[in-house]
C-alpha cells in the first residue's frame, strides 16, 4: 500500500506540474505574433523533452541506487544472520503451519542426525527419546495455544545411525488478527555438553555436602563464598557466619609470617598447597587438618578463585600422642622412661653444644629398695614408687626430666642454668623429701637415696657417658654410706661444699657487717670532672679476705638474700654521697646496680623513697642501673617499674648494654636516661675495627634515643680520646681508678682527673 501510494503522489505531481508548465507556456506564446510563437513552440516542446529527460533520469539513478544499497545491506544482515548462526552453532527451523511445510537448515538437519535438505513435518517426534516425546509434544501444543509466550524444549535426540544427544528447541510463533498461530520459527541447539556439565555439578554439588571432607570456595579477592557441610562440622561455624568473611579467622595464631608467606608463594607458583596447618574452631579449640588449597583460574587464565578441602586430624593426633606416650612413658609412674630420657638429654646436648652451655644429670637409686617388695610385697613397691616420683616431681621446674630408668632407679636432667652448688643443692633437697616416711597400708615407710650427678661438657661428651659417669657417682655416695650425694668428680664435690660453707658464712656476714662498699669514679669526658660513682659490694670475709663478687653473689641469689644486701649497698651510697656532698665534693649522683631479684620481688620503689628520704637526697642524685639481659628476661613487668621509678625522679640506666638480646621497641618505650657500654666493646680499642664500629653504632643509637651514653672499662688514654671523638659522654674504668672503700676515693675526689 505505501509503494502504490507513493508512485501516485509521484505521477500526480509530475502531471501538476506539466499541465502548469503547458497552460502558462501556451498563454504567454499566445501574446507573441505567429512566426516567434512558431518557433517558441518547438523550443518549448524541446525544452520540455530535455528537462523531462534529465529529471527522469535523475530520479531512475537515485532508485535503482536506492535498490542496490538495499541489496547489499540484505546481503549483509543475511551474512550477519548467518555467520551469527555459524559461531553461536545453533541451526535454524521455520514451520509454516498453513502450508504444512518444515524448513531445517543444514546444521539443524545437522544436530537431528538428518540428510541435509530433510524436513520430516509429520514424523519429527520419532527423532525424540521415548520418554521425551509426551512433554515436547505437550509444549508444542501449549504455545500454539498461546498458553505460553515462548516455545522451550530441551530433551534427547536418538540419531538414526544411533548416535545421539541432548537438543534446545527454542522458537515463537507468528500470528495473525485473531491470535491463530501461522508460522513457528526457532532455534535449535545441541546442548548435550551443557546438560553434562550441569549433571557433573549436580553430582559435585552432592558431593560437597556429603563428603566428610570441610570445603571452602574463595573468591579471588580471598573472601569465603561457599562452605559446605563438614566445614560446619568440624569448625562449628554456621555458613552464614563465614561467608563474607576472610578465611583468617580460622587461623590458631601458632604459624607465624613465614610460614604463611612460604605457603602462598608455592601456591601462586604451582597452583596449589598441601599441608598440615592448625587452625581454630569457633569454641578456642586448636586443632591440625590437612589442607589442600587449589587456585582456579578461568579461560583467560587470571585467578578466579580458591578451593581448600581439609580433613580434621585431631583424632589420628590423638592416637597418635598416645601410642607416643606408651612407648615413651613409664606406666606405673607416667613419667618418661629410658627412651625418651635418651631423646631429650639428645637435644638438650645439641643446643648446649651450639650455645656454649652446661647441664647435669643426677641419678637416683633408692636404698634398700628389694627390702619393701621382699617384706610388703610387689604392690606395696609399686604404690611407693608413685609416691617417690610425685615427691621428687616437686622439685622439678618445667624444662626438667625426671625419669624413670628401671625398678628403683631415676633420673633427672637440668637444662636450666645451675652451677655446681646449685645442683648440690638440688640433690639434698631431693634427699630431704625422700626421708620423710612414706605411708603404705597404714605402715610407715622410711627410705633414703643415693644421687650421682655428672656436668656437661667437663664429665661427659654425649648421653651415655654422662648417664654412665652419673651412676659411677651414685655408686661412690653409696659407699660412702647412702642417703647422700656425690658429683662425678672429687674437685667438684669440694666447690660444692665449699659454695655451702659461704652461704652459711653470707648469713652471718650480713648479721655481723662484713659487707662493703666500694667506689668506682666516673669521668665527664667533655669536661674532664668527675661527676658520679658506681656502688659496688664487697665481701670482706675475716678468713679468706675479700671473696669475689663472682663467687658470693650467685650464693646470695640462691640463698634468697640479694634483697638485704641491695637495701645495704642503696642506702650506704646514699649516705656516702650525702656526705660527699656537705663536703663540697662536685659529684652529682650515685650509680646503684638494680638486680634481678629487686625486679622480681617489685619492692624497690619503696626501698628507694625511704633510702632518699632517711638521706635527705634528690631524686636525680641516684642513678639506678639494670642489666640489658634482666629488662628483656622480666619484660612488660621492668617496664612498670622503671615507669614508677622514673616517676620519681631516679635516673635509669641499661647496663651491659649490647651484650644481650634488646628489643628496640621496648627500648624505645623505656624510661631511661644512659646507655652503659660494656667493657667487652671497649677493650680492644682503638685497635679494632669491628670494636670501633660497634661503640660508633651504639653510641649513634643512644644518640639518636637522646640518652647518655657512658663506656665502662677505659683503661688507656687511647680508649679514652677515641670514645670522646665518638661522642661518648662519660667513661668509666682502671684508667681513672679501681673499686676503692670512700676513704681512698676522696684524695681523688679533691684532685681534678688528668686527661
């Protein structure tokens, strides 16, 4: 219709026009006379001719141009549709119902398994599986209805040659006025590939929940979008409090940055991990899983996602530990036999061999042991070995190994660091508790032992030598007449005894005023003055003259009395200052070393606001000084103190500094005013390069942290002009004098000290 109306809109315009241009052409030729109107007429009629002609040519180029732009655009949305065809594979059907004609394209002849050209309207649904047919043909009816808007179909195809597959038949029929389908026009596509992958992720699907295995998806981005069931199981989370989540708030907090760090680089690398790992489930409780952690990568190969599966191995662990523990425990005392004894004195002896240190052995024999199980029986021995072995467990710190070696026969290994008194100690206090009598069966029970002990490296190079020699000393306290003890080697049996003589002598040192202090200067070395003293003690025993602080500190340490002798040493140094003082000597404080015991026991605070209080001194005139190794040993706790005391006003020193294992951190969190520098960085200079090197870097260090720095151990001049080019502020040491009672110090307190 709008084809045949626009040719008439076409011809009646081209009339108007021509009668227009006949009727006004005519009219005015009519005012000219015959002749020129003759001659205008043909002219006229010429140039109606041509003009026609140039418009209808015009006009017949522009539709034939018209028609074969619209023949090329065909040709290309044909070559789209089927090119579009080609790549998406699908084949294309066209039925028209009014003429009952089927049109299959090849490759939906193709995907039927038909000839190419094939189009069985009538017998179509023999190509269907069997039990396909009904709800295809159910479906085909309803849309031609018009029950449905689309036609959908997916079901099997039985070749004739007896291949077959899976097929989606989607289409839509074309209508006339009255809603009759016409015309039905579709797709068809072979999806057997899909409606496999669909049945794999059924049955993958079922397996993630069923399996007893825990499973968690990822995504790239490492948040948790899937658990399934035995995830639940095993860690106690629902799957709505983990997905969202990141995956580490499993994690138990025993792996450190390495460990983690290790595992993602193999897993970028190779794609996957697998490895034991412990994690936490959401009550606290720590347990191992093997896990195994795969990365999915899409057809781009960029990572889309992680999927971990673990097993849950705190049984296997379990049964583990307590087919471990029978085999190395002993199962009438539980402790650990011979076999775990020799594993452990093993590894005690490897790391005391890398770190340069020592430990004992003691063996235990009890005396008269086969009397009780001849007169009372073996069950009665049985009950008094549990007893042996929880008394001697008293005495046992937590690195320690008691074992059980045979019948009546224990040892114990200390790794802990014990010298030789301290192990003479150790072994009376086991004696004592086995002296007390032992109740069985209503009877009382007295025993004793005999104890060997044996030191590494001096009386042995390996286990069983020192097990060995440990028993030969058993031996010798046995026939020394029991219930006694002896260390392998005579030498050490007499140290022993003799570091027993100087705690009872210590007690009645202290009781009787046999301690001392001493006096060590210390140099401004910008100025050239003195300007404070280290306190030092000092044993003056009426015996043996001056014993070693080496020797009768540890004895005090052991002996509980480092707390009477640290109150003596503060307060006499705060009285000697006063004096000093009044006297008009110009030192400015006194430096009192702080030991271990004061921070343990936390009383020196108020130790040291009685001691400045009864002396009338200022706060800033006492320095307090404290190994670098006991600041790390009691941690956050020296902290509070050195707060409190630095709240006073008392200044603070690290002794010893450089010589143990700092942290930086807590250093920096520490309120103290000096760094000492150990001796043992001093004494080779300047000779030594590395020496120099470490004085510079911690004198930098100290520098840097604003603190004082005071090197100890000066002993020439060269040290001294090189620790002051350094910008080391005070020194210390036999250069400038030894510990001297105050006496012989104020003669050098009234001189100026030589450069």
């Amino acid at each position: 219709m709008r084809s045949s109306s626009g040719a008439w809109a076409v011809t009646l315009s081209y009339i108007a026009v021509a009668t227009v241009w006949v009727l006004f052409s005519d009219s005015w030729l009519r005012m000219l006379d015959t002749e020129l109107q003759y001659r205008l007429q043909t002219v006229k009629g010429v140039g109606f001719v041509l003009v026609t002609g140039v418009l209808l040519f015009f006009s017949v180029r522009y539709h034939l141009r018209r028609r074969r732009q619209q023949e090329r655009a065909l040709r290309r949305s044909q070559e789209r549709f089927d090119l579009a065809l080609t790549g998406g594979n699908d084949g294309v059907w066209d039925w028209n119902i009014d003429a009952q004609q089927l049109y299959l394209s090849p490759r939906s002849c193709e995907i039927l398994g038909l000839p190419p050209g094939s189009a069985p309207l009538g017998d179509w649904l023999h190509l269907l599986a069997a039990e396909d047919r009904a709800g295809a043909h159910t479906a085909l009816v309803q849309h031609l209805r018009g029950d449905s808007e689309r036609l959908d179909v997916t079901c099997r195809v039985e070749h004739p040659d007896g291949g077959g597959g899976w097929v989606h038949a989607g289409g839509r029929a074309v209508r006339d006025e009255i809603g009759r389908a016409t015309r039905l026009v579709g797709v068809l596509r072979d999806v057997s590939e899909q409606v496999a992958r669909e049945l794999r992720l059924r049955q993958a699907g079922v397996m993630f929940d069923c399996t007893s295995e825990g499973m968690l998806i990822c995504d790239a981005g490492q948040t948790i979008i899937d658990v399934n069931n035995a995830f639940c199981s095993i860690t106690g989370y629902r799957a709505d409090e983990v997905i969202g989540r990141h995956p580490n708030l499993l994690a138990s907090g025993r792996h450190d940055a390495a460990f983690y760090r290790q595992m993602w680089q193999q897993l970028m690398g190779s794609g996957r991990w697998s490895g034991e790992i412990w994690n936490r489930r959401k009550n606290g409780e720590i347990y191992p899983q093997w896990q195994n952690i795969i990365a999915v990568r899409d057809q781009r190969g960029e990572l889309s996602h992680y999927v971990a599966v673990f097993a849950d191995l705190s049984t296997l662990k379990r049964n583990q530990q307590e087919i471990d523990y029978l085999a190395h425990h002993d199962p009438l005392t539980k402790l650990p036999n011979r076999l775990l004894l020799n594993e452990r004195l093993s590894t005690a002896l490897a790391r005391a061999r890398r770190q340069g240190g020592e430990l004992g052995v003691l063996f235990i024999d009890l005396d008269r042991f086969k009397g009780v199980n001849d007169s009372l029986g073996h069950s009665a021995g049985d009950q008094l070995l549990q007893r042996v072995a929880e008394r001697m467990q008293r005495v046992c710190d937590d690195g320690d190994t008691l074992a059980r070696l045979s019948s009546d026969e224990f040892a114990l290994l200390i790794e802990r660091p014990l010298d030789v008194e301290q192990l003479g100690k150790l072994a009376e206090r086991i004696l004592r508790l086995l002296q007390a009598p032992f109740e069985l069966s209503g009877q009382l029970l007295h025993m004793s032992a005999s104890v060997g002990l044996a030191i590494f490296p001096r009386d042995g190079c390996d286990g069983a030598e020192l097990l060995k020699n440990a028993d030969s000393a058993m031996s010798l306290a046995k026939q020394r007449g029991r219930n006694g003890y002896a260390f392998y080697t005579q030498d050490l049996t007499a140290q022993a005894r003799r570091r027993l003589s100087l705690e009872t002598d210590l007690h009645e040192a202290i009781n009787t005023g046999q301690l001392r202090v001493y006096y060590q200067l210390q140099k401004s070395l910008s100025e050239d003055r003195w300007v404070s003293a280290e306190a030092l003690v000092r044993w003056e025993h009426p015996s043996q003259g001056i014993v070693a602080p080496g020797e009768f500190l540890p004895v005090a340490r052991q002996a509980g009395l480092m707390g009477e002798i640290d109150e003596y040493v503060l307060d006499e140094a705060c009285r000697q200052l006063r004096n000093w003082q009044q006297a008009g000597y110009g030192l400015e404080s006194v430096a009192v070393n702080m030991s271990g015991y004061w921070l343990e026991r936390g009383d020196v605070v108020r130790c040291v606001e009685q001691a400045l209080r009864r002396h009338g001194l200022p706060p800033a005139a006492l320095e307090l000084e404290v190994t670098e190794d006991e600041m790390m040993q009691f941690g956050d706790a020296a902290v509070q103190l050195l707060d409190r005391l630095a709240a006073l006003g008392v200044r603070l020193a690290i002794d010893d500094f450089g010589t143990g294992h700092s942290s930086l951190l807590r250093l920096k969190r520490m309120p103290v005013n000096k760094l000492k520098i150990d001796r043992g960085f001093v004494v080779d200079l300047p000779g030594s390069e590395r020496d120099s090197a470490m004085a510079r870097a911690i004198i930098a260090l100290g520098k840097g942290l604003h603190l004082q720095l005071i090197a100890e151990g000066v002993e020439t001049a060269a040290q001294q002009a090189l620790l002051r080019e350094l910008g080391c502020d005070v020194g210390q040491g036999y250069l400038y004098n030894r510990p001297l009672p105050a006496a012989q110090i104020e003669p050098l307190l009234q001189a100026p000290p030589h450069a």
